[in-house]
C-alpha cells in the first residue's frame, strides 16, 4: 500500500529555549484547536489520561473507544467525548484488565450509550473489571469477544484483530491485550494496548500485513514493547506514546524513543503534548494538539510552516524551493523557524539558502 501519509504540525508557542536533549516531535507539537464538528471523515483522539490509554476514533458519524485510562481521570475521558459531542459509542474496547485501561471505562458506560464492549477472553477478578462488567449489565450493553482475524467495521474503516489467539495463555496480563488494526481507505493505525515483545514476536510469526502509517506504541513506550524488529515490520511513519508526565515508570523508555528515532519515526508523547489528534481523509493524515487556542488547518499551512525538511536526507529548505515540489510526501517535516530545523540536526539547502 503507498503510504501518502503528510504530517502537518500546528504549532503556536515555540519554547525553543526549553528544548532539551530530546528531539520528538511533540517537543514541538504547540497549542491549537481543531472544530469539534471537524468534517474530517476519521479522528483518532489519544487522550491525555497521564498515565494510561484513552484512545477515541470517530469515522464517519460512528465511534469507538479504546481504553478509559484509570477511574481518578475518568472526567478527562467524559469531558473530551463530550466536546466532540458524542452520545453513542458504537464500541467500548477494554485492552485488557488493567486499570490505567479499563479504570474510567465504568463511568463512560454510565455516561454514554454504548453498543457493545470488546474485550480479550481474560479471567481478571480486578476490581476495575467487576466495576466495568457490572456497569455493561446494567446498561445493556452487549459483549463481543472477538477472535483473531475478525474483522469489524465503524463507518467506513475496518478493524481487524490481530492478538490474542483464542485460548493462548500469558503470565503477564499485558500481553493479552487486544491488539487492533485500523484501515481507512488508503491509511492505517494500529493499536496495541500493552502488549509486549512476546505478542510482537508471534505478530511477526504470523501472516498478518502488520504495516501501519502510525503505531500506538504498546505499553506506554516502555522497553518491554516496540522491539526493533516489530517497528520494522509495522514501519510507521509516526508513532504515539501514551504515558503521564513525570510518570513513576520513567515511560517512555530511552530505547524505545532510540528505536523510534532510528527508523525516522515522528513521535507524539501525550505527556508532552496532551491530547493528540490525528485526522485523515483516507489518504493523507495530520496530527494536531488538542489543547489551547484556535488556529485553523489552512492559516498554518500558509503562514506558519516556512520550512521543510526532507527526512532522508535531513536537509531543510524554504517552503517555495523547487526541491519541496519533488519531495514525497510522507519525507516531508515542518518547521515554523530555522531554529526548530537546526535543532534537529537538519542543514540547510544550498540552494535555497534558508
Ligand atoms: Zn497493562
Ligand atoms: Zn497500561
């Protein structure tokens, strides 16, 4: 599948004298604020839960919820929805027991109308979970415990299950998570709550097509997922890591972040940048960040990304050199300043002479 996957930032405030070692992306990743009533045929909102998952994807007038994070953040998770205006969510998949996961689950069931749960055949007697099959029951919300190469549909996107295997058994809960393959025309996600290198190694054993323009890293950036050799088979174009600041785990952890960046993957950490928003026309994908104030799509496009870097090459340019015109897409970083460019290890065109 060609990828075509363009990454646009919007950036408002540039803290560039705050810039650290780190180079990610969402070190850059500034405020603005897309319309809650985007026409965007798909959105995939990773919400800023701290130290949890919360991922919600709205395609076409249908929506689904990945995870709630814990119970103590279960209001940023009915707050967002809200703001987006959902009242239905077609599915509620709960990853695996884990309360950073399914914690704030409960209070979305009561809050909202939900179709059905999708959940990964577990034996949990967590608290977390009782709460949450409890609130299914008495909200009539039905189960779905789907097995591996199921297939389901939310608006025109196709979710496809790819672990774990009916009846496999895991000592660590984390590697029972339900990992999920999302395709949307030409575009592609995949989710893969906390599983870690031993469902990664069977995923690569398997025959699944796991390419994905952007991997939700699997548990919160930690060392125990996204090995290299998984990321070279997912090879996404970006990669978003959903983890607290200042989290007790130190997540995410320096080898992931090295194994990301050796591969040129475009990182997005919601504990540097809240909220993170990714849409996509089934072609093309842009992130934005969630919080703050208003700057719309076309006024960046036009006024705020005066450079461009080309990501194999690590040359910058101005947005009007002739090299950009031949540039692929998905090669494409946007600066606002030369600075943000330099900062990140790309040299100037000689050309253009930014
Ligand atoms: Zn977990
Ligand atoms: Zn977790």
């Amino acid at each position: 599948m060609k990828t075509k996957a363009s990454i646009l930032l919007l950036s408002f405030f540039i803290l560039i004298t705050f810039w650290l070692s780190g180079c990610e992306l969402s070190d850059i990743l500034g405020s603005s604020q897309i319309s809650n009533n985007s026409d965007a045929p798909l959105t995939i909102s990773f919400i800023d839960v701290g130290q949890g998952d919360s991922t919600l994807i709205e395609c076409e007038n249908e929506a689904m919820l990945i995870d709630a994070g814990l119970y103590g953040n279960r209001e940023k998770v009915i707050n967002y929805l809200s703001s987006r205006n959902i009242k239905n969510l077609r599915y509620c998949v709960a990853t695996h027991p884990h309360s950073d996961h399914i914690g704030g689950m409960d209070a979305v069931i009561y809050t909202f109308d939900v179709d059905t749960l999708v959940y990964p055949e577990v034996k949990s007697e967590s608290a977390s979970w009782n709460y949450l099959l409890d609130a299914c029951d008495e909200r009539g919300v039905s189960y779905y415990n789907p097995e591996v190469s199921d297939t389901f549909t939310l608006g025109g996107a196709e979710l496809t299950v790819l672990s774990p295997a009916k009846g496999a058994e895991y000592e660590n809960t984390n590697n029972t998570s339900l990992v999920l393959k999302l395709t949307y025309g030409d575009v592609s996600f995949m989710f893969t709550g906390d599983a870690e290198k031993e469902v990664e190694r069977e995923l690569l054993e398997s025959s699944f097509d796991l390419r994905a323009d952007v991997l939700k890293c699997g548990h919160h950036g930690s060392s125990t997922s996204t090995t290299k050799e998984f990321l070279e088979a997912v090879n996404p174009f970006s990669a978003v890591i959903s983890c607290g600041k200042g989290n007790d785990y130190g997540h995410p952890h320096s080898e992931t972040v090295t194994n990301l960046k050796n591969q040129n993957v475009q990182i997005y950490r919601t504990d540097k940048s809240s909220t993170i928003v990714a849409q996509s026309d089934g072609k093309e994908i842009t992130f934005f960040s969630a919080s703050g104030s208003e700057i719309t799509q076309s006024k960046t496009e036009t006024t705020l990304f005066e450079y461009i870097g080309n990501t194999s090459s690590y040359v910058f340019h101005r947005s009007d050199c002739a090299s950009v015109k031949d540039m692929k897409e998905k090669n494409k970083m946007y600066f606002i300043t030369k600075t943000e460019a330099v900062l990140m290890g790309y040299t100037p065109c000689g050309a253009c002479k930014p």
